[in-house]
C-alpha cells in the first residue's frame, strides 16, 4: 500500500520542504493575506478557504496536484509519495490547497494520505518589516546566478573576527577560522568543490558561489569561504504521544537547536555527529547507526554569497529518554514534546514558548523533515 504525504508551508519562514510535487502558489493566485479582515485568520476558517478556492486557477491546480500524485502511485514502486504545497506565510493559500488536496486524495485513491501544516499556527508574517536592519531581499527571479542583474550590490557582513588584522589573526589562532582574505584566491578551491556536501560554482573571479543564489550579503561571517560543512542531530526518543525530541539552547543567540556544529577535518559525518551530540548534551551514540534524512544547504543567518553551511541532518531513534546535560556551546539541553500529528511544530513553539525560548529557525525545516519521516515510518515501530 502507497502512503500520501502532504506538507504545506510558507516560503517567508523556513526553506521548502522536499517532496516529489512542489507547487508554488505565490504569485498567480490572488493572497488573502491582502485583506484585513482574512489576514489574522487562517485555512482553519471558512472566510479564507472560501477566498482561496473562488481564486481563478485554484480548483484546476489541486485537480492537476491529484492527478500527478495519481501518476506517481501508478508507478512500480511501493514507496511514499511526497507532495509540499507552498505559499508565502503558509497559513492561508498553501494550507487550504492542502487541505482540499488531501480531501481529493482521500476519496479517489483509497491510499492513507497525512497532511502536516508547518507553517500555519506561526505568527502573522509583518511582510514590510521582515527585513528590517538586514540587507534588502533578493527578489526570487534574481537569486539564480544565471539571470543577468548589473545593479546587484550585496551587503558586506564580515564582522570585527574575520576582518584583517587582529581580528582574524585571534580567530585563526582559536583555531576556527581560515586565514584567506579573498575568496577570489583560493589555492585549493578545485579541491573544495570536488569535496563539497553540495555541488557548487565559481564566478569568473574564481569565488566560490553560493549553490542557493545571491543571498544579498558578501564577505564573510563563518570560519571558511565555500561550504561550511556541519551535521545536525535529530534525537527522537520513545512512541506515540511520550515522542520526545532531544533540544539544546545555543550560547551565542539563545535560541533551542538541534544538538551540532561543523565537521572538523578530516573527520566523517557519523563520527562529527556522535562528537557534537556527546560535546553538547553528553548523550553517546556511538555505535548507533542514524538515518540520514537531508543533505542540504541551511537558511543560516551568517550565510553570504561566498560563504555558506551545508549540513548532514541525521535521526537516531531511542526507546526512551537518557539524561542530557548542556556543554561546549550549549548552556542547556533538555526533551521536549514531539509527539506526531498535524500540530507538532506548533506544540513545540508552546513548550518552548514556556520556557522563553523559541526555536532556531534555520533547523525548522529539518524538524519538518523529520516529522514528515517519523509519520511515513509510523508503521514500522
């Protein structure tokens, strides 16, 4: 038997989800988000489903969805079927297609369909101010490298650490940074790319090039230019509605994270997994074997068009929940709620939200991925 897995989302939060079907509802079809009276409201309300599905073009996008989701399950093969439905905060568009997708599904195919709202319970998104004291957004049809934009002027982010001198020299002494100054001469930028996690270009300066598009932001903020290669643990413990989720609170913003770091040199994905989980929340894996769930660049906040992070995220699976104590560059670890359904993430906001914290938005679409396994895998516990 097929399994069907929808997971709606919103693009101005985390990055897209990835899945078999992607449909992108952003700019041709009318936002709800527009009028004042459905902007507080979400898929949830009749108001805005209502809004969405009189959209010119909608009905037909969720009939064409069914039939190639369809067409995938006519296949030989008896693995899930993915699809991410995506809009710009997720809560009114994407979630209401969602909705009515799986709804079709459900009556036409006769196969178990799940439906994972990432975004909805978020708060609205102030789309003006979303970017405040950042640099500009780069507009989607500008990010890919191969699209012509003469006026394209990034924002220097390179802090004091990695700035020439005393800065970088302390940095390059503590032993995390590189001493290159110019990305444009890098003696073993051959050897990088060959060695990349992602594949990635170079511009004719020879700079390496971030694999996601412009970004908005030069120089750098992270210890190497090119890939920064880290691993992020996803540690999920017991079944059913005990499911807890292994978190640590990061030093430098205070936000809750998936235990993690960079990948030293030299050393394999496994092993810096099992070191940074041990280093953070004096957990020990070692000899546990984790499912790899994701190898893709992260939406970090230091990223910059030269300099990036590209990550291995991995799940390992516990009967029940060990002892966990911070170190390294956590002051604190702890288990929390992760229970799957169709609120989960916004569940875990609220537990976090307890405590004053919030989660890491750049590992918030692993914790989707993770979910989106969890729920394919639920038969296999």
């Amino acid at each position: 038997m097929h399994e069907i897995a929808i997971t709606t989302f919103g693009y101005l939060h985390d990055a897209p989800p990835s899945a078999h079907i992607t449909l992108d509802l952003r700019t041709h079809f009318r936002d709800p988000h527009v009028d004042p009276a459905l902007r507080s409201l979400t898929a949830h309300d009749a108001a805005v489903r209502d809004a969405v599905h009189t959209t010119p073009g909608i009905p037909a996008v969720i009939d064409a969805a069914a039939a190639a989701v369809r067409a995938y399950l006519a296949g030989p093969s008896d693995g899930p079927v993915t699809v991410a439905v995506g809009c710009a905060g997720g809560r009114h568009r994407a979630a209401s297609v969602g909705i009515a997708l799986a709804d079709a599904l459900t009556d036409t195919t006769g196969q178990p369909v799940t439906l994972v709202h990432r975004d909805l319970g978020r708060p609205v998104v102030d789309r003006p101010n979303l970017l405040a004291g950042l640099p500009p957004a780069v507009p989607e049809h500008l990010r890919p490298w191969t699209v012509p934009w003469s006026s394209y002027a990034p924002v220097d982010i390179t802090p004091p650490e990695l700035q020439p001198g005393a800065g970088l020299d302390a940095s390059v002494a503590d032993g995390w940074a590189e001493p290159a100054t110019d990305p444009a001469a890098l003696p073993d930028l051959a050897e990088r790319r060959a060695a990349a996690l992602i594949p990635f270009q170079a511009d004719a300066q020879g700079r390496p090039l971030h694999p996601g598009g412009r970004t908005g932001k030069t120089g750098r903020d992270l210890g190497r230019w090119g890939e920064n290669r880290a691993v992020d643990s996803i540690v999920v413990a017991g079944t059913g509605p005990y499911q807890r989720v292994l978190l640590i609170r990061r030093a430098d913003c205070g936000a809750w994270a998936l235990p993690g770091g960079m990948v030293e040199p030299g050393e394999s994905d496994p092993a810096a997994l099992v070191r940074e989980l041990a280093e953070e929340t004096g957990v020990d894996l070692d000899g546990f074997t984790p499912r790899v769930l994701a190898r893709t660049p992260v939406d970090d906040p230091r990223q910059s068009d030269h300099a990036w992070v590209a990550t291995t995220a991995a799940l390992f699976r516990l009967p029940d929940v060990v002892p966990a104590i911070s170190g390294d560059d956590a002051v604190d670890a702890a288990w929390f709620p992760f229970a799957t359904g169709p609120h989960t993430l916004d569940e875990l906001d609220a537990a976090l939200a307890d405590l004053g914290g919030v989660l890491y938005p750049a590992h918030r679409a692993l914790m989707a991925t993770a979910l989106a396994h969890l729920i394919l895998t639920a038969h296999d516990d």
